[in-house]
C-alpha cells in the first residue's frame, strides 16, 4: 500500500478505516519506499509478517504523479495529519517527498504534516539538510533516537554509516528546530530499559529537544 491508516496493529486502507469508525478524523500514511539506511534489530521489517494483500511492501516504489492521484481520491475531511512513514527510511526519497508535501500543503493548508525519520539524511546526502523540511512543509519531524550512547545505538540501529550515525542524529535534531516547529526524538519501550531511557530523557533536555517512549509492536 502507498496510503493507508494504522488502526489497533493494523496497516488498512482508508475505505476499511471509514467502514470500522464513519466518524472522526484520523492520521493517514504515506508510504514512498522499501529501502532504509537502517536495519533496526527491533523493525518490523523483519520481524512480522504481512498478508500480501495489505502489505506494506512495495512492488516498485510509486511515482510522484502515481501518489498525487491517491491523494487527489482522499476523503479529507476525515484527516488530521498526514505522516510521511512506511516500512522504509521516506528520506531515501527527499525531493519526491518535499514534491509531495508541498501539494498537499498548497490543496490541504488545514492538515498537519509529519515525517518519522531515522534522521540520517545529512549523512545520506553528505550536508545540512534540516532546511529542506522549513518553508511551512513540515509541522513535525519524528525522529528515531534509540539510544543514549554512540556503541548502544550502532547495535540497535546497524546503520550502513557507522559509528558517526548517533552524532549525526542528534546534530540533524538540534538543527531541524530552526525550521521545524515541533521535533520530536524517540525510543521504544521494552527495547530499552527504564534506566536508558531516563539517559536519553537528559540527552533530549540538554538539548531543547522533546523525547517521546513509543510502545513496542512484536511479531
């Protein structure tokens, strides 16, 4: 699926989503790409396993046109928040997926904007590229913290660049606050014990920056 909503575990399609609840507005996912910069020990991309009809997956990733045309058959007035997250890192695909969030942004002003990120775009595109996300694009950056120490998250995450990753997460944090009006770091429960995430808590505060304990999904 290129567009869905997440109700109770699971990953449905807006049709599905308005026949369990009519009413009330909901957040609704776009999902641009299988590749990642990570392979998270934790993911479920590797962990759980889809029904191949409302997979997550893709076949081949969607053109912009090809994901205009979902959006141009969303109902909107049933959607709150749109969030730029799938099974893969929606970064891998950053001037496609500014493309998209300023059309939404030109047709849907009212609808909030959000990108989960793994926050190592600056390492992917070797520069600064909190900016990209200014200009009224984004109104939230997720974006995955892990850990509270450099050795720590290199276990969790095994990103492709190393042990510079946990720097370069935080820099790209603390940057994206000039042009992002809310940033948010994250960490997932069970994955990590209440004495990590107290250190992560700190590291979040030392900074100006908001933490976030997301819960943990198994298989």
């Amino acid at each position: 699926m290129i567009i869905y909503v997440y109700d109770k575990g699971e990953y449905i399609t807006i049709e599905e989503s308005l026949k369990r609840q009519p009413a009330g507005k909901r957040n609704m996912y776009v999902n641009l790409t299988n590749r990642c910069t990570c392979n998270c020990t934790f993911c479920l991309r590797s962990m759980k396993h889809m029904d191949e009809t409302m997979t997550l997956w893709l076949k081949q990733e969607p053109t912009v046109p090809e994901v205009q045309q979902q959006l141009d058959a969303v109902p909107w007035q049933y959607i709150q928040e749109v969030v730029f997250c799938g099974f893969g890192e929606p970064t891998c695909r950053l001037e496609d997926m500014k493309t998209l969030l300023a059309y939404i942004k030109q047709h849907h002003p009212e609808v909030t904007t959000r990108i989960n990120t793994n926050g190592l775009s600056d390492l992917e595109y070797g520069r600064d590229t909190a900016p990209d996300f200014g200009q009224g694009l984004v109104d939230t950056i997720s974006i995955s913290m892990n850990a509270s120490n450099k050795e720590r998250y290199l276990e969790l995450t095994r990103s492709r660049f190393g042990m510079p990753s946990y720097d370069a997460m935080l820099d790209f944090a603390v940057h994206c606050k000039k042009y992002v009006p809310n940033v948010v770091l994250t960490v997932v429960d069970h994955v990590e014990d209440s004495e990590e995430i107290a250190k992560c808590r700190q590291i979040c505060q030392q900074r100006g920056l908001h933490l976030r304990v997301r819960v943990y999904e198994d298989a």
